[in-house]
C-alpha cells in the first residue's frame, strides 16, 4: 500500500508540474516582443556604420511579423542577420522574460580596392564585401591586379602603416603595377616601388630611416622612383625634368663612358688610338674593314674605342 501512495503521489506530482509548465510555457510564447524588449550590441572595436541599429529592428519585424515569442525563429533570424555582406558574425538569444539580444559584429574594412573598374572592401581576414551606398569608411585606396591570395599579406602591410603616425601620413595609396607594389606619398610625385609583399616590415623600416636622415633635406621634385625593393640598399630614380638634377645627370653620363675601357681592352683586336689617327691624318676606316697593326700588350690597355651615345640612367644607388 506504501509503494501504490508513494507512485501516485508522484505521478500526481509530475502532472501539476507539467499543466504548470505547460501554462508557463503559453503565456511565454505569447508574450510580445516589443522595441524596449530589443538589445541590439555592435562589438566591433572600429565603429563602422554599414547597417544600424535601425535596420536590425526592421530585420526581426519582418521575420516575426506578429510579435509573439511563440512565433520567432531564432536559428533563421541568425542565419538572416549573418547573410549580411557587412556582418562578420551575429548571435541571437531570447532570456527568460522575453527580451531579446542580438550581439552583432560589422566587418572592419582594411582597404579599398580599385579592380577590373570595380569597387569593394577587404577586411583583415581576406574577405570582399561592397561598397554602401549610404556610408564610405576611411581606409586605404589600393589599385590594380591583387589576387585575393595576396589580400591578407596586404591588409598586413596596410594595418603596419596605420599604426606608424610617420607611415599614415607619409602613405596615401598603393599600386600594383607589372606584379610589383608602389606606395604612392603625400610628398612629392615620386613612387616608393617594394616590390612584392616579403619583409614588409623590414623595407618600411629602411624606407623611414633614409626618408628621415636624407629624404626631408631634399627637393619633393628631385626623385621619381625610390626603390627599396632590393635587399640591404635603397635605389633612387632621378626625376629627368626636375632642372637641378641636370649636373647629377651629367657626372652619371661621363662615369658611364669610362665604363666601357674595360671591356675594349679585352678585345683581340683593337682600333688605333684616336690621336694618332689625328697625326696620319688617315681616313676614317670602314666598319667592316680590317686594319693591321701590330700592338703591344701594354698598348692594348691604353686603347679607346668610342662607346656608343646612350641615355643615362637616372638610378643612384645609395649602400
């Protein structure tokens, strides 16, 4: 007899239980999901403003038109939310009083790319996503051929510039050209050329100890090219329209035309020396005809053949 008033007692039990919780149960899903009784959080560190509070709100009216607790589909209301090109990733859960929270957080763009004639972002982890019509965020402009196996190398070198106060005013763009990288600066038309995206931290680093120990003392109009994309040397490219470069130009053009004695000298056959050709008075040879004289090893050296006219390079290498 104990055993049969201890089973109904508990059965009794889990049936008071259940109605109470099957009453709980209705009157919590029919319970209205009211504007105060929404928490919409951006997590974002770098406020961003692709989507808003607003159109959040506007998001869960429509995919739970009749307000009701009862009548919300959590799972697809995140799925909806996540689809978002401009949500890197969302979280949606209802608390015991029926408040619901919607913890979201935005992609950050790193840079812009300018590609094929089209325009979009890049966050740091790689990933597109467009433009806004209503909302352009502050980043750095990047053009040319990128291959998106380069983005997250590239939103490296780009959050590195940002963080250097020198580099973020100094850089105000970068280009792809011909598969190497130019940083394009705010000071004078030169390019700072670093070739591809290896040692980045290295290169800027060089690139700011010669901008800051020479680069400051000179004309913005006296390079075109400051290269750094060699190892251990920083080449500069003369800007062959800036006027004081001439006299620059000029001594490069004359070490040029030693240049080639060297290799004169290896020839076995060598031309007269122009001096004497001046004291014969002989008529010029022709380039095809064969002159025979007989030279001493030690004259060889001394011989000088006209190396022919070329432009000079405007490249100063600086070790």
């Amino acid at each position: 007899m104990k055993n049969k008033y201890r089973i109904l007692k508990i059965v009794v039990t889990v049936i008071i239980l259940g109605l109470l919780l099957s009453f709980s149960l209705k009157r919590f899903s029919g319970q209205k999901i009211t504007d105060d009784k929404i928490s919409v959080k951006m997590n974002e560190k770098t406020p961003v403003y692709f989507i808003d509070e607003k159109d959040i709100r506007e998001i869960v009216k429509k995919e739970n038109p009749s307000g009701k607790v009862g009548d919300l589909n959590i799972p697809t209301l995140e799925k909806k939310i996540n689809s978002l090109p401009a949500v890197d990733s969302a979280n949606v859960y209802l608390n015991l009083n029926g408040k619901l929270y919607l913890d979201i957080k935005q992609r950050v763009p790193v840079f812009r790319l300018n590609k094929e004639g089209r325009d979009f972002y890049v966050d740091e982890k790689g990933t597109e996503f467009p433009i806004s019509r209503t909302y352009s965020h502050p980043c750095m402009l990047v053009t040319g051929d990128v291959k998106p196996d380069e983005y997250e190398k590239l939103a490296e070198l780009v959050e590195k510039i940002d963080k250097d106060d020198f580099s973020k005013k100094f850089f105000i763009g970068i280009s792809k050209s011909k598969g190497d990288y130019n940083l394009l600066t705010s000071d004078g038309n030169y390019k700072v050329e670093i070739g591809d995206l290896d040692n980045i931290e290295f290169k800027v680093k060089g690139l700011k100890t010669f901008v800051e120990k020479y680069l400051v003392f000179q004309d913005p109009q006296k390079y075109s090219m400051v290269s750094v994309k060699y190892q251990n040397q920083i080449v500069t490219t003369l800007n062959p329209y800036f006027k004081e470069n001439d006299s620059i130009l000029k001594a490069g053009n004359k070490e040029l035309a030693k240049a080639p004695l060297m290799a004169a000298a290896k020839k076995p056959e060598a031309m007269p020396k122009t001096a004497e050709s001046k004291k014969t008075k002989a008529p010029s040879a022709k380039p095809k005809e064969k002159i025979k004289t007989t030279v001493k090893p030690k004259e060889t050296k001394k011989t000088e053949k006209k190396p022919a006219a070329t432009k000079p390079k405007a490249k100063v290498k600086i070790e």
